[in-house]
C-alpha cells in the first residue's frame, strides 16, 4: 500500500487576528437528495466513538432498515479516554489502565443497548479499538495500518452508501477518521455514495440532505440516547440538543487549490502544518513549511500537487499544550 502523507497545521485554540480565506468559488454538485433506500442498501456509518451513531445518524439507520436494507456500524474506538464522566459516576479522581478498560467496556455495552434501539443486533456492528482523543495521531504515526484496516472493514460489508465525519467537524477524532476513510475509499475499486454527517459544530461539509423522521423512528432515536447512560451524566442536555438538531447528511465538500489560512506572524512559531495523501506524511513547524503565497496572497503547498493520484489533505494545529480539545483550524482537503 502506498504510504499516507500527512501535513499537520496545529492552530486550533487561537481565535483572535486570524480569517480564513476563501480559496475558490466551490464548485456545482450533482447529488440533489438522499439516494433511495431499498432492500439493496448497504449502509457503512463510521463512528469515531460511541453515541456517534445515535446524535448523527439514529433517524438514517432506522430508515435503511425500514427499506429492507442492511446496516453495519464501524466504531472506531471504545470512548475510554472520557475521564470527566467517569470521575463523576465512580467517584475517583485517578484514572489508571484498567479504570480506563473498565469504562470501555461499560460504553461498549451502552453501544450495543443503542443498537438495538434502533433495530440492530451485535453482529451488525464491528470495533476497532483505535485510541480514544488519539485519531489524530494515529493517522501520522500509523497511517499505512490504519488505512488498511478500514479497506478491509469497507471489502468485508462492500456497503453501497458509506456515512462518515464531515471534515469540518471540530473534534480532532472525526476529522481524522473522515481523513482516514477518504485515503481508504482511494484504494477500493467500487464507488459507494459518500456522504457526511456533523457531531460537533455548526457547519457541514457540503450540500445538506435533511433526513425526516417519523414519530416512532424519533422516539426510538431518543431511547438510544438514553442507552448512553454514562455521556448523558454530565451532558445530558446538551447530548439531547444535539440529537435534537436537524439530522443531515451532505455531499463531501470540494478541494481547495491553496490552503484557507491566514495565521497571524506572532503565532507562527507555535503552528504545526501536516499534509496526508497516498504519498507519504510530512510534518513542519509553519515557517518551515515549503510554502508559497500566489497572486492573491494565498499560502500553497509544492506538495499538494503530488503526481500520486488520491486526495490530499492538510491540517493547521497549535503546538503548545492546551485544555481545549477541539479543533479550531482543523484540516482541509488539498486539490
């Protein structure tokens, strides 16, 4: 397998003397609504984490089944780096290795009691037990591995319509799986329909497609829920909010010729710039970066236009050490 490349951009706590620039007008779409769902749908919902398939996607998977179709769920880690919850519920400050596997296993019971809320069994999930809050890294670090295990979940299930985390989304976990999942979909000979869904914040990826539930298939979405009894502790409300948002999907957004960041000079020192493709991983602190700026002051990347055919993606971070665990900048998608 071709190695993946990754250019990370670490800048995601800093919100003050920084813009984004539009890079290019996006271009049209051609999906106008959700495929139909029949007995012939084979639906793939990528979850970073457990609850994921419930707040995003619970109305969808009712669907799919409603149709006669199958559906499988690939949960990519078991939620065990979720330290506050569990703090509050066993009463323990410390969390050591085997409080963090007991916990695992409890979100993973708590996955499966939602499954079936929804019309699933056990046999229609898979998990791989990736690192929690650690997609990120594992991307750059074991690229090659991780790509080549969701080709081989993708080859098992051949789903005809794949759901995975908008790049957009701000949680490191998601956008890394979405990043993932899309080097993966490089290398499969089919073409299923590729279409995203957001957890964590307010704008999707690309065209949205509402999906409407009925009133059963909406309180059965809420008994699923309910089923993550260890994330509705703490957040309860804020998890029904979510879940009560409109669930959307969209079509993946467009590439962009140069990358949509503007950082501020003081602040480049402390930024991380990754690039991911099926070439390789690369890695530079900002002002190392072989960047150049265009006619219209964009920064551009030699890089992003690899003679390796595959999409490419970048990624802005902070370097520094920070309490904050979502992603301000996040990553784009190279053309």
């Amino acid at each position: 397998m071709a190695r993946c490349v990754v250019i990370c951009c670490c800048w995601s706590c800093w919100r003050s003397g920084d813009e984004h620039v539009s890079a290019e007008a996006p271009r049209p779409r051609v999906m106008l609504a959700l495929p139909p769902f029949s007995s012939q749908t084979r639906l793939l919902v990528v979850a970073p984490h457990p609850d994921d398939e419930t707040i995003a996607n619970g109305l969808l998977i009712q669907q799919v089944r409603a149709a006669g179709g199958e559906v499988r769920v690939l949960l990519l880690t078991a939620g065990d780096n979720n330290p506050w919850p569990q703090r509050w519920l066993e009463r323990r400050l410390c969390i050591g290795v085997e409080d963090r596997r007991r916990w695992a296993q409890r979100r993973q019971s708590e996955f499966l009691q939602a499954l079936r809320c929804l019309g699933l069994s056990e046999s229609d999930q898979r998990s791989l037990g990736w690192p929690d809050m650690g997609l990120t890294e594992h991307l750059l670090q074991e690229c090659d591995a991780a790509v080549a295990a969701l080709l081989a979940a993708i080859n098992e299930f051949q789903p005809s319509l794949l759901l995975v985390p908008a790049l957009s989304d701000h949680h490191p976990d998601h956008g890394a799986a979405h990043v993932l999942l899309r080097l993966a979909l490089a290398e499969y000979p089919a073409s299923p329909v590729l279409l995203t869904y957001l957890v964590h914040g307010v704008s999707g990826d690309g065209d949205v497609f509402e999906v409407v539930g009925t009133a059963a298939q909406r309180t059965a979405k809420f008994a699923a829920l309910a089923a993550h009894r260890s994330q509705m502790a703490l957040s309860g409300k804020r998890m029904r909010r979510m879940a009560s948002r409109a669930e959307c999907s969209a079509a993946p957004a467009p590439s962009q010729p140069a990358l949509p960041w503007q950082p501020p000079i003081w602040l480049q020192p402390w930024l991380q710039l990754s690039v991911v493709s099926a070439a390789g991983t690369q890695r530079w602190r900002w002002r190392d970066a072989p960047l150049r700026r265009d006619a219209c002051g964009r920064w551009r990347l030699p890089a992003a236009s690899s003679v390796h055919p595959g999409p490419t993606f970048a990624r802005l971070a902070f370097t520094l050490p920070t309490p904050w665990i979502f992603d301000h900048w996040g990553w784009c998608e190279l053309s």
